[in-house]
C-alpha cells in the first residue's frame, strides 16, 4: 500500500512540475511578445525622432548656405566698389 501512495503522491508531484512548467512557459511567451513590441515602439519612436532632426538640420543648413551666400557676394561687392573707387580718387 505504502508503494501505491508514493507513486500517487509521484505522479501529483510530477503533474504539479508540469503544470508550473507550462505557466512558466506561457509567462516567457507573454513577456517575450510584450518585449518584441515595446522593442518596435521603441524603433518607431526612434526613427521618427531621427527623420525629424534630419529635417530640421538640413533646413538649418540650406539657410545657413543661402546666408553664407549673400554674405560672400555682398563682400565681393564691397570688395569690388572699394578697388573702382581707388581706381577713381586715385
């Protein structure tokens, strides 16, 4: 009799190991595709944040570009007035 109890209590035992092993194997699961989202949310984010400062670099660029432009040809300007009127006076 004392056989029959162990291996009932063996085979409760056994079925308690196999339940908790499929809990815990369906909470990794659950946590693995909460991560996988939050992971692609994160690289959403992420590239929007990175479209976004690209955009406005390059505008700040461009006007810098155009400024630095303007900024050269009125000193060529200058530059050129200056000589003419030297050749004048001079």
């Amino acid at each position: 009799m004392s056989a029959f109890c162990d291996d009932a209590d063996v085979a409760d035992r056994l079925e308690n190991v196999k339940m908790r092993s499929q809990e815990t194997a369906d909470e990794f699961e659950t946590a693995r595709r909460r991560a996988k989202k939050c992971k692609q949310v994160f690289e959403r984010i992420r590239k929007e944040r990175f479209d976004r400062f690209m955009n406005c670099f390059e505008h700040v660029s461009n006007r810098i570009d155009d400024v630095y432009k303007v900024h050269l040809l009125s000193m060529f300007y200058i530059s050129s007035l200056c000589s003419s009127l030297a050749l004048l006076i001079g």
